[in-house]
C-alpha cells in the first residue's frame, strides 16, 4: 500500500517537473524568436531594399500588384528600331553605343513628326522585337494616324516601347501626360537612388543595387499615378525641399524609371526620367531591352576575367619562363 502511494507522489512530481519543463522551454523560445524577429527587422529597415520594398512609401502602387503579360516573340525578327532626335544627338548616341556592344541589331529613323513611320511588318511577320524613343514626348504627340498604326503593331505583335524623357528650363513643372493616366514632374533635383525588388524586368540588375548621395543634374523628371498598371523600377528622394512640384512634395520616394504593364492599352513600356549618364539608368536600360523583347535581345549572365601574362616571356633575364618551366607547370594542372 505504501508503495503504491510513493509510485503515484513520484509520478505526480515526474509530471509536474515535465510541465515546469516544457513551461520554462516555450517561454525560453517566444524570447529568442521575439529578440531575432526584432533584430532582423532593424537591420531590413536600415537597407535600400527594404525602402524601396516598402510600397507603402509610394504616392501609388496601393493596389493588389498585377503581373505583365507574357511577351510572344515568335513573330518579329531580333531587331530594335530606334527613334532619334538627330543623327548627332548625344542620347541617341548613347542608346546606339550600348547596342552595339551588346551586338543587337537596329535600325535607326529620325523621329517622325507628322511624318511617316518605316514600314513595321513583311511577309506577315514584325520587323521589329522592340521600339526606342530618344524623346519619347514625340511618340506621344504623333499624329493620330500614325499613333493609331504604331500602337496597333505594338499590340499585334506583342511590341514594348523603351522612352526617355529629359527635362529643359522650359518644361512644364508638372503635366499629364497625353492620353496616358501618368504625371510628369520636372526638374527635380535627387539623392539616395535604389531599385524596387519587386520590379518584374530586374535581370542583370541586383534588388540590393542603391546609389547614395545626390545623382547627377538638378533636371530630373518623376513619374506620379494611380493607375496599376504602373510599377516603379528606380525610386529616389528629393534632393531639397526647394524646386518640387506641390503635387508630390509630400512623398517620401520618386519614382525615375517606371514600367508600363500593359493593363491600360496592351502595350507594355519602360519610361525613364532622365538620360543614360546615370550608371543605374544603364543597367535598367539593358534589363528593359531583355524583358521587352521577351529574352530575345539579352545578354548572358556569364562573364570572364582575361588575364595579360605576356610580361612572363618578355621580362628581364632569369625570370622569363622557358620549356621546363612550361612543363613543369603543366603537370601541376
């Protein structure tokens, strides 16, 4: 009887000291976890890429985030057609200078007015995977038929437009741009560059690339909407408080390039707000080309160190390598 007494006490004890236990271990946990969550969310807060993460830092972008289409390639040639202003225009030399490098094919036209635009299709197939304007304010002031035949290629052949916009002293401080729901705000002066990690066209462009400090040029043109089709790529902060449009003077961000979905009118485009003398606004720029021309037109993510030994055969006496050295060094390898 008195066994079976102590056996029940001990039990009781072994059960109370395994609930004191596991007590004791969750409470220990819910510290730890606390303590790391609140570390890992200050050390996020104090990076670019969480300021850029944040939408919530945006004049827009409040709605559920949408996804581009998917761009069929099947039916253009791999070429881009660009637009310029003149054959001597520094941007439009620039834009011709990186597909150079990059071996893409294109073919340049003087931006038309109230022109022609060159033929776009032959045989049933599209010219061209991509379209660039130096000055994309002449593809939105086109006349109406011209516009109407271009878009409607665009959308046929699944097409994305590139555009830059470079301000002047004597652009409009703030204006809406024709026949799309976007604002632009001119001549503005910035600092603290960083991309946005949700961007869909982010290639050769890491999330966590930011620029601090003021970016070049006080004639930086921003992109305002409230439209989804509209996702900001590169995002910005006032330089001063002097000089900014009272239509965004309270925004934390701006937004530099921003891209066109193609929710609004089945086109899809990258806008820039500024030349290509930004190193940032280059990178997005190659990116851009790649994701409008649905990878057709990209560069490979490989890349290769060249090292020059030739100094090792032409150096003084008693360090030039020679035939047993060669040996010697193959056989290590």
């Amino acid at each position: 009887m008195n066994f079976a007494i102590k056996l029940r006490r001990n039990l009781r004890r072994l059960v109370i000291l395994l609930a004191t236990f596991c007590m004791v271990s969750i409470l220990i946990s819910a510290y730890y976890l606390y303590n790391g969550y609140n570390q890992e969310t200050e050390l996020s807060e104090g990076t670019p890429e969480m300021e850029c993460g944040d939408l919530k830092l945006l004049p827009y972008r409040l709605m559920e985030m949408k996804t581009a289409k998917p761009i069929d390639t099947s039916r253009t040639d791999p070429i881009v057609l660009v637009f310029v202003e003149s054959q001597y225009s520094q941007l439009g030399q620039d834009i011709i200078a990186i597909l150079e490098s990059s071996q893409f094919q294109y073919h340049s036209e003087i931006a038309p007015g109230k022109g022609d635009v060159p033929p776009l299709t032959n045989k049933g197939r599209g010219r061209y995977a991509l379209i660039i304007y130096e000055n994309m304010l002449k593809y939105v002031n086109m006349d109406s038929w011209n516009r109407d035949l271009l878009d409607k290629y665009c959308v046929e052949y699944s097409v994305g437009i590139i555009g830059f916009h470079k301000a002047n002293e004597n652009s409009l401080p703030s204006v809406k741009l024709k026949s799309f729901p976007l604002y632009l705000h001119t001549n503005v002066g910035l600092k603290d560059c960083c991309v946005n990690p949700r961007s869909p066209l982010l290639y050769i462009t890491k999330a966590s690339e930011a620029d601090k400090g003021p970016l070049p040029g006080e004639d930086w043109t921003v992109f305002q909407s409230n439209h989804s089709t509209y996702e900001p790529v590169l995002l910005a902060k006032s330089r001063t408080s002097e000089n900014i449009p009272p239509a965004i003077s309270g925004h934390a961000l701006h937004t530099t390039v921003i891209q066109d979905l193609g929710l609004h009118d089945g086109i899809q485009r990258v806008l820039f707000g500024h030349n290509l003398n930004y190193w940032l606004h280059k990178l997005i720029f190659v990116d851009a080309i790649s994701f409008l021309s649905g990878k057709k037109l990209s560069l490979s993510l490989e890349r290769y160190v060249l090292v020059d030994i030739d100094d090792i055969f032409v150096g003084k006496e008693g360090t030039r390598m020679n035939v047993n050295d060669v040996k010697v060094r193959s056989l290590l390898y």
